[in-house]
C-alpha cells in the first residue's frame, strides 16, 4: 500500500501539471495505452491469459465504472484546486471503507470507529468552510471520488479471495480505455469549451497533439498508474480493508511537497485542521483495528 499510493502520486502530479494543455480523456486514454502493456507483463506471472477467466464479469464491470468515476471526479477537482486539498478531500476515501466493510463485508466496526468516520467528515467541512466564500463546488468532486474508490475496493475485497490482482487491474485500464475513447469521440472537438471554469475545461477541451516536452510527464502517468494500479489491487486483495486502507495516508506529505515546490501552494490553518482531523480520523481506525481486533470498538 505504502508503495503503492507513493507511485501513484506521480501520476497525480503529472496529470495536475498537464490539465492545462490537455482535457483528461486524452491523458486518460493515453495513460491507459502505456499502463496495459505493464499490467499484461505482471499477468504473465500470475497464470497467464487463463487468469483472466472470471466467473464474475459484472462485478469487474461495475468496479471498472467505479474507480473510472472517481478517476474522473478526483483529477476535474484537482485541475482547481491545490493538490495537497484535492488529496486530503479524496483521503475520506479510507474511512467510506471502513464504514462499507460493514454492511457489505461483513467486518466488525464498533462506535469509536464510527466516530472517528464521523470526525473525518467533519474536518472536511473545516477544511471549506462552506457560506464562507472560500468554499469551491470543485470541492465536493474528490469527495465524490473518494466515494466511488471505497466502494470500489471493497469489491476488491471481495473478488480477491478468488482472483489474482493483475487481470483485477488489467479490467480496470480497460475500462479506462473505453470510457475515454467515448468520451474523445463526443466531447474531443472542444466544442463545448470556453467556460472559463478551469474544472470543466479540463473536461471539455479539444485534444491536441501531445508537445514534445510533455510526452515525459505522458509516459510517467503511464507508468504510475500501471504499477501502482497494480500494488494497490494487491495490497486491498491480500489484507481486511480496514487494515490497510489508512496507509494511503502515507501519499500526504509528498503530496504537500509536490504542491510547495512545484505550485508554490502553502496551506492555511484551517486546511492544516481539517487535514489533521481527516488525518487523524483514519489513523485512530487502523489503530482500533490492529490493537482491538477481538474486541468490537
């Protein structure tokens, strides 16, 4: 996990520093196309083309539209907002699935866990301040993801007592490939653009030919997301969700780092509150899980 969210952050960071040039369908598809050839290299060890049989080919559906979703929802809200913001919003992520892993695994969570999910709402509320006039509607688009990417990975959860983690990863680029590929054929003429708003232009506008200085940042998205897609299947595969889940925390600091040395961005006290309850929210819960496993709490 720990591995897993640190490589994906390039990509975060890629994308971020590229959605001005380019709407996110193209980098997504062009993502997808340098990621497949990864993740079908990793499956040569884990059985094969015969891996990719599955007796469950609507739950990969479902879970391919998912993290397609929040992909989509996280990187229209971080192309507004500061990429250490974006990051803390979409690490609700962590609490919406210890709050599933019980009606949909199954998996005890007592009241203090409850709470902590609780108090993890509530620091993002401090974080924007809504009526204050700092709120942006951009806001609500990685808590959205977050949603979509606990649901997500507790389908992960459950598919992964019976399947390997390389085909699980595999289905989810190629729902990314297909999604995107629509999405070029509608939106790709940049007809719809001109809006002024820097999320929904990130959506909206024409592709272009990639510029030479740019096909770097382009193959480490690429990269990225084909390693660390696949870490992170494993890692939800493997362990309870409640387990592992708080480590994606770990992605915080290089996240803040990645925003001061490349943005310039510098956080104000109540986003350094809201993330520290956010923060801790999710630490108390792998806490709680790994100090009370016999005991509900």
């Amino acid at each position: 996990m720990v591995a897993g969210v640190t490589v994906i952050l390039g990509n975060d960071a890629a994308i971020k520093w590229l959605s001005e040039d380019y709407p996110i369908h193209q980098l997504v598809l062009l993502r997808s196309l340098i990621a497949i050839p990864i993740t079908l290299a990793i499956l040569r060890f884990e059985g094969g083309w015969r891996a990719l049989r599955t007796p469950h080919p609507w739950l990969h559906t479902c879970r391919g539209m998912l993290i397609v979703i929040a992909n989509m929802t996280f990187f229209l809200g971080l192309a507004a907002l500061p990429i250490a913001d974006a990051m803390v919003l979409f690490f609700v992520a962590p609490l919406f699935i210890t709050a599933l892993s019980a009606p949909l695994l199954g998996e005890r969570v007592g009241w203090r866990r409850w709470l902590a999910v609780l108090l993890g709402m509530v620091g993002v509320i401090v974080m924007q301040r809504p009526g204050s006039g700092v709120y942006q509607w951009a806001a609500l688009l990685p808590a959205v993801a977050a949603a979509c990417y606990a649901l997500m990975q507790v389908m992960t959860r459950r598919l992964g007592a019976n399947e390997r983690a390389a085909p699980m990863a595999l289905y989810l680029h190629l729902a990314f490939l297909a999604v995107s590929a629509l999405s070029g054929m509608a939106l790709g003429d940049g007809r719809f653009a001109g809006t002024g708003d820097p999320s929904l232009e990130f959506m909206l506008r024409a592709w272009q030919w990639p510029q030479q200085d740019h096909l770097g940042a382009m193959l480490l998205t690429g990269v990225c997301v084909g390693v660390g897609g696949y870490l992170l299947t494993q890692a939800y595969r493997l362990a309870r969700v409640g387990v592992v889940a708080p480590f994606e925390y770990m992605a915080l600091p290089w996240g803040l780092l990645a925003g001061f040395l490349i943005w310039g961005d510098i956080p104000d006290i109540f986003s350094v509150l809201g993330m520290l309850l956010i923060i801790g929210s999710g630490l108390f819960v792998w806490f709680r899980e790994n100090q009370f496993r016999v005991s509900p709490g």
